[in-house]
C-alpha cells in the first residue's frame, strides 16, 4: 500500500510542476509595451552624435586615443595602479591594445639587422666547418672486403642460397 502511494505522489508531483512552469515561463519573458515603444526607445538610446572628418579624425567616436606606444616599452618600476598591465587606473586604452598590450608578442630590441646576420652567417659558416672536419676525419669502409673460405656457401642455406665473397671473386 505504501509503494502506491509513493507513486500516486510523485506523479502528481510531476504533472503540477510541469504545468506550473509554463506560466512563470511566460511571466518571466513578458515586456510591457510602455517600455518597447519606439518613444520610450529613443529617449533612453538616443543615436550617437554624428561627428564630421575635422571633429573626429580616426572615425572612433571622439575617443581620445593615447600615443601609440607598446606596454613592454614602459617603465617597469613605476608606482603603475596595473603593474602586470603598466597601467594607471581611467588611463585610457588604445584602440589597438590587443597589438600594443604587454602580452603582444614581444619584441626584441637587443640587437638590430646588421649584427643580427652577422651571428646568424657566423652560426653557419661554424656549423658547416665542423661538418667538413667530421666529413675528412670520418672513417672510411674497409679498404678490402673481407672473403670467406667456399663463400659461406653451407652456412647460408646451401647450393641455392646468395653467397658471401670469396677468394677469386672479381673486385667490387
């Protein structure tokens, strides 16, 4: 008796919950039409003040845009209110912050392009030198190959089998 009742319960659990999610559903999701008018619209968001070439030079909406210069360039030592950042607090952001921000892809000021081939050339004539040296030094195959009594003939499967070398065999 207790197990019917236990399921008689639950059912009807499960049927009222279906049927009172969908009113809290269409409540939720409901929006005045005082508050979608185009009126109401247009004084809350009114659109943006339109700004001729000389008013906003970079087409940006008069954002005033700091010099463009990398974070990684900054001092890293200043009282900065962002020290990963190197940023103060309302200093406003370039509008190319994702090229100019400290974790662009950093860029190596320790040498310029005329030392920098000069190691890179120097890399290379070493590298291909020690590969001569190896090449020269390297030692070569046996002057004479070596030749077997009979040509191993039994010991590599008999009459039918490839032959090692044998005295009387013509030079490789």
């Amino acid at each position: 008796m207790l197990p019917q009742r236990i399921a008689r319960a639950s059912a009807l659990r499960t049927s009222l919950a279906a049927t009172r999610r969908l009113p809290t559903t269409q409540r939720r999701g409901f929006l005045p039409h005082h508050y979608s008018a185009k009126k109401t619209l247009d004084e809350k968001f009114p659109d943006p003040p339109q700004m001729s070439e000389a008013e906003d030079p970079g087409m940006n909406g008069g954002y005033i845009n700091p010099p463009r210069i990398k974070r990684q360039f900054r001092d890293p030592h200043a009282s900065w209110w962002d020290p990963q950042e190197r940023r103060n607090f309302g200093e406003p952001v370039h509008e190319d912050n994702d090229v100019l921000g400290i974790f662009s892809p950093w860029e190596y000021t320790w040498t310029t392009t005329g030392p920098g081939l000069v190691m890179v050339g120097t890399f290379i004539a070493v590298f291909l030198g020690v590969a001569g040296v190896v090449y020269l030094n390297y030692p070569d195959k046996p002057s004479f190959p070596r030749e077997f009594e009979g040509g191993l003939e039994r010991e590599l499967g008999g009459p039918g089998a490839v032959r090692a070398r044998m005295a009387g065999d013509e030079d490789p």
